[in-house]
C-alpha cells in the first residue's frame, strides 16, 4: 500500500460533512431497537433469494425446461444492469429507501405468485418474462438493504458485517427448508419465495426512516440511468474495483445457473440443504471481517475474496474424477468468495462515496455483480450446457469440465489486475482517501 502523491496532499473521497449527516440520521433513531430492525430487515432480505436462487436451475431442468436455465440467469443479470441504479436514483432524490424497498418487495411478491404454474405448463417464453419482471424489482433491493443499514449504523459501521451476516442466516434458513422439506427441485419452493416477498415488503414500511441524500436537487434524466455515479469512476481504484467486481462476478454466473444440476449429476440428492453449507460458512468468515480489514488491510482482503472463485472451481473440476466431498469443500468456499469480495466491496463503497451517491453507487455494485458480470457467465454457461450435456443422454460429471474454464481463467486476470493496479491510501483516521485534483462527488 502506497501513500498519496506529492505535493498533492489528500484528502477524504468523502465530503466534509459526511459524517455529520451520517450522525444526524443515526442520531434520529438512537434507540436500541434500531439494530435489531436491521437485523430483521437484513434476515428478510437474503431469506427470500435464498428460498429459490440456488435451486433454480435444477427446478427447470426437472420441469422439462432445461434449455432455458442459461437464458433465465443472463435475463437475470439484465434485470440488475436496467433497474438497480434507476432505483437508486430514486433512493438518493424522491423516495425514502425504505418506501423504495417496501414497495419494490411487494409487487416482487405478486409477480412470483404466476411462475410457479408457467413452469409446470412448460411455457418457456412466459417463465422468462415473468422471472425478469419479478428480477427487475428484485435487485435493487440488496442496495437499498446496505443504505438502509449503513445509514443508520451511522458512525458504528464497522458493525456492519455483524448485521449482514443475519441476511446469510436467512439464506441458509431458506435452503434448509427448502431441503428438509424435499423442495429442492419443487416448483412449491417458490410459495416460500411469496410469503418472504410479502413479509418483508410490510415490515419495511416499519424501519426508520432514511430520507433520500439528495432530497431537493434537481432531477435529471441522467439520474434515472445513474449517470451522476459514473464521475466516481475517476478514481482509479474505484475503476479498477468495479472492473475486477465485473470479472469476479463471471464465477458468480456460472455458479449460481449450473451448480445445482451438477451437484445432482454428482449424486447428491438434498441439493438445498448442501448448497446451504455455502451460506453457512458465511456465517464464520463475516465475523472475521473487522479483524482482517484492521491487519491485512481491504485491498488484501478483497484479493482473497477474489482469488477463492477461482479456486471452488478447480475443486469442482476435481470433483468429477475424485469424489462429492470436493464438491462439498467448493460449496464451502462460499463464505469466503461472498463475504471477502461482496461485503467487503459494500463496505468500500461506504467508504468511498459521498452521501448524495451512496445509493446510486451501491445500486452500480449490484449492477456490474449481478448484472453485467454474471450475465457474461449465464450466458457462457448456458451455451456450454446446451452443447455438451443436454446433447449427451450419458453425460457424466466429467463432461462438466469445459463449464469451469472461463471462472479459472476470470479469476487469475482478476488476481493479477487487482495486484497491481488498486491502492488503498490511508488518511490518519484509516479513511480511503483521493488525490485532491481527481477527487469523486466533492
């Protein structure tokens, strides 16, 4: 890590009063109830994806629609590129976020109420357009979630991770259930998907108050695109986090479109409850996370985070010849390839963007992760898929191997750009700072 420049001293990427209004918004719900709320807010929010993400493609494949998984994924990855920083623009300038989230929850809800019976008639065409209205609502919802949840930690957001970490505890308990129940490739996986949807999108209407950043500045067409957040890609460790974020999210892609129905071309029946140790074992690397910003620094955490993609893949390369139990150990792997790499990059865009962004930026973090990114990989997968296994009626789990390629190769670019190219300068207070001539949205 390498300090600022001469004779250009630093100064923070966040401006003067940032922490001000950060502690007046925090100060207007000091009670101790508020953590809590959060809590609930965070448990909600990855309980809903977590009861059918996973399983997904094992769902269609066992419906008959295996030829549409690649398609479902990437139209799900479109849905993150055109609706998150539109969102957040609302976010920043009309809407309290937590109307935003409520509202955005709610009409997610009704719209999975349809798919369920679009899978079971084998419409293909009406299952993709139904999942990427429902996506469309869907993903904005994770950044407003971090807003929400940073704002009101206020000048405590080093707790952050401890309450995210009961968004991953609601992740796993919807895989458990979904397992324990045998729902792993049941289209009735999608009924808990509802009732969570409906839930939240109530409860949301109850959590404090967060008032949009830049309540009364003028609204522009630029906003609805988030174009206001793009100067901060002046900076070039912001550029080279979004573009490492960008090729990361390759791995994550594929991951989340293909790895059930290998799990299942591997043997392995209660497909939800093992995919959940994944979402278990972030329940042990998010507590380490305060502890290893503060030795090792966010750069080399964040490289870690990276780095682990490429390894579960090779793992599950070696599963096909050497056993499920590498398989499993790729699974695994989950807490550190997300909690490293996703929740660390939300605490970097904490840090990094000025309040009248903040939601425009964490909504472009989820638009490079699941939009841009892992529609690459959806769609990269898909194509394998189709022209390898569903063309082989004997396909075996070696025959895999061509689906894990692309993430190995993602991940050592990755590696080796985000070596080089990021810096993490420092201020005294351990701030991220810019070079004053280049500084983002001051």
């Amino acid at each position: 890590m390498t300090s600022t420049p001469e004779p250009t001293a630093p100064t923070s990427i966040l401006p003067p009063d940032r922490d001000t209004a950060v502690n007046q918004d925090s100060a207007q719900s000091t009670g101790r109830s508020v953590p809590a709320r959060l809590i609930l807010m965070m448990f909600l929010q990855f309980f809903v994806p977590g009861t059918f993400t996973a399983t997904l493609g094992l769902i269609l494949i066992t419906n008959d629609l295996p030829k549409i998984v690649g398609a479902v994924y990437a139209l799900t990855a479109i849905a993150a590129i055109l609706s998150p920083m539109a969102v957040g623009a609302v976010g920043d300038r009309l809407l309290a976020a937590q109307k935003v989230l409520g509202l955005a929850h709610i009409i997610g809800g009704l719209v999975m109420i349809f798919i369920p019976r679009a899978i079971g008639a084998g419409n293909g065409a009406l299952v993709l357009g139904l999942i990427f209205v429902y996506k469309i609502f869907y993903q904005p919802t994770v950044g407003l979630a971090n807003t929400i949840a940073l704002r009101h930690l206020g000048t405590n957001r080093r707790m952050f991770p401890y309450v995210r970490v009961f968004g991953t505890l609601g992740w796993v308990t919807a895989g458990l259930s979904v397992g324990w129940l045998g729902l792993s490739a049941s289209t009735s996986a999608l009924t808990l998907t509802v009732v969570g949807s409906f839930a939240l999108g109530l409860y949301a209407f109850t959590l404090p108050s967060t008032p949009p950043g830049a309540k009364g500045a003028h609204f522009t067409i630029g906003d609805i695109i988030g174009s206001k957040a793009f100067v901060l890609l002046r900076d070039r460790s912001f550029r080279t986090f979004m573009l490492c974020a960008l090729m990361t999210s390759i791995s994550l892609g594929t991951y989340n479109s293909y790895a059930s129905p290998f799990l299942r071309a591997l043997g392995i029946d209660n497909v939800a409850g093992v995919l959940a140790i994944g979402q278990a074992s972030e329940v042990l690397f998010i507590i380490t996370i305060p502890f290893l910003l503060k030795r090792l620094g966010m750069k080399w955490v964040l490289l870690t985070g990276m780095t682990m993609w490429g390894a579960r893949f090779v793992l599950f390369a070696l599963a096909a010849q050497n056993g499920n139990w590498l398989a499993i150990s790729a699974i695994a792997l989950h807490g550190v390839c997300s909690d490293f790499f996703v929740i660390v990059g939300a605490m970097y865009i904490d840090r990094a963007v000025p309040i009248d962004l903040a939601a425009q930026a964490q909504s472009m973090l989820i638009l490079v992760i699941q939009g841009i990114g892992s529609s690459i990989g959806a769609i990269v997968a898909g194509f394998i898929y189709n022209a390898v296994i569903t063309t082989h009626a004997d396909a075996t789990p070696s025959d895999w191997l061509p689906m894990w390629i692309l993430p190995m190769i993602a991940a050592v670019a990755t590696s080796f750009l985000w070596a080089t190219q990021f810096r993490e300068p420092r201020d005294k207070d351990g701030r991220i700072t810019v070079d004053a001539e280049t500084s983002v949205g001051v």
